[in-house]
C-alpha cells in the first residue's frame, strides 16, 4: 500500500507540473508563466482548456486522494490524511469549475477560485497535522523537515501582496511558487514511500 501511495503522490506532481508546463508551451497566444494565472490554461473558451483542466487539475487531485486514503489505510493512522485528501478533492475541483474571463463573477469562476484557495490552505493544514501519519509510514525526516515548503504558499501570497501594492513583479511567478512547493512536498512524499518499501522488499528477500 505504501508503494501505491508513493506512486500516486509522485504521478500527481508530475502530471501537474507536465501539464502546466506542457499546456503552456502550446499556447501561441502570448501566454507566459510570468504574466499569466495556471487557471488561464483551463478558462472557458481557451485552447486545448478540457485536457488541461483533466491532466493539470481534475487527475493530479484525484491521485491526491488516492495518495492520502492508501497512506492511511497502510500506516493505520489517519491523522492528517483526510486534511491531505481534501488538498486533492479542491485541486481536482478547480478543473471541474474552469475560471471564465468573460464572467469573474459567475457561479462557476467563483467556484474555481474558492478551489483554488481552499487547495493551498488546506495543504498548509495538512502539512502540519501529518507528521505522526508520515513516521508510521517510515518518513521520519521528511516528516520533521517537509513542513518548510509550506514557506512557498507563504512567498505567494507576499508575491501577490507586493504586485497590488505596485511593486515591478510579475504576478504569475508569485502563484507558481505557492504551487512549486505543493508539488515539490508531494514529489519527495512519493519518493520517500517508494525508496522506503524499495528497501523493506529488500530487507526481506
């Protein structure tokens, strides 16, 4: 079980980080990762916006939850887990709600930037309620050390902080660096699984 959540962890940091530098690479609008939200990829009526909001969005969330749910089933600990599977259900909502440009107000744009908010926050949350999960699962480091990336969310917001305030930056990087440390977190998460049930299976032969 360990290994399935360490795979799951890892496909959804890749497949995010694929899909948004994928997507954004076919873009021949004049979309840049400098000046561009990640939800544009997916907004109403932009190109290729389906397969993004399923590979960057919609998969990476799901195999969120199925990182969070296995872990806890494995370690039989759940602390932190449901907080963790709640990170995934909100990233996998913001593709079922893509932005619309056209209508910032509507149902369906609000309901994507409350996913979006909600998927920082309470990734934040979790990160500090699943260190007794991650040491049942052999992740004793991680657990003690990982809580730091939370430090990107934090840079983000002072990021877009500072751009309303006027200040020369370009906002996109500020929303890329709050995501680089959910990804990164999940990347060494499904790492550290693998390596750990890599060795036990060894251990044992």
């Amino acid at each position: 079980m360990r290994r399935t959540a360490g795979l799951a962890a890892l496909s959804a940091s890749i497949l995010f980080t694929g899909s948004l530098i994928g997507f954004a690479h076919l873009r021949l609008d004049g979309y840049t990762h400098g000046t561009k939200a990640v939800s544009e990829l997916g907004a109403v009526g932009a190109p290729n916006a389906l397969a993004f909001n399923l590979l960057g969005f919609a998969l990476p969330g799901l195999l969120v939850v199925v990182a969070a749910t296995t872990l806890a089933r494995a370690t039989g600990n759940a602390r932190g887990m449901a907080l963790l599977a709640l990170t995934g259900a909100a990233l996998a909502l913001t593709g079922v709600f893509p932005f619309d440009m056209a209508a910032p107000a509507s149902l369906t744009s609000q309901a994507h930037l409350a996913a979006a908010m909600l998927t920082g926050l309470i990734w934040a949350l979790a990160l500090f309620r699943s260190p007794p999960t991650l040491i049942d699962a052999g992740q004793a480091a991680f657990a003690r050390h990982g809580r730091w990336l939370v430090l990107a969310l934090l840079a983000n917001i002072a990021w877009q902080v500072a751009h309303q305030s006027g200040a020369p930056i370009l906002p996109g990087w500020g929303q890329r660096f709050g995501f680089a440390g959910m990804v990164l977190w999940l990347a060494l998460l499904g790492l550290g699984l693998l390596r750990s049930e890599s060795g036990s299976s060894t251990r044992q032969a």
